[in-house]
C-alpha cells in the first residue's frame, strides 16, 4: 500500500512526519528514521483500523500572503 509523508523541521532539531490518509504521525533525528517510525506507528494503526484505498493521493503546494 503506498501512502503518503509529509515531513516537518521540528523546532527542536529532527523532523515531525503525518500521514494524512490515516492521521497518524511520528517524529525521528533525521529523515530515515522520521519516516521509519512514521511507518511502523501507522501499520499499527492499520491493524486496528483498515484503511479503503481510494486511490494515490496529490501533494501540492500554494502560497498565502504574509502579515508580519
């Protein structure tokens, strides 16, 4: 099953990882190992609660304007 992560700098160092599909999210020191545990927390998620495929799911990005 192919998901998606969505990877985040952590104030604190490392990287905080979500996956949107399922809502789940992990963190890790680096990219590997945010996507790793990302991986694991989310297979557990699945064993509890079956995820229907609807189809891959799109990434995109846009821009909001910034008020200082």
């Amino acid at each position: 099953m192919l998901l998606t992560a969505v990877l985040i700098p952590a104030k604190e160092g490392g990287f905080v990882a979500y996956n949107p599909e399922t809502g789940t999210t992990s963190q890790g020191e680096s990219v590997p190992e945010a996507i790793g545990n990302l991986r694991e927390a989310t297979e557990l998620y699945l064993e509890e609660f079956p995820l229907e495929q609807t189809g891959q799911a799109l990434l995109t990005t846009f821009e909001v304007a910034a008020h200082a």
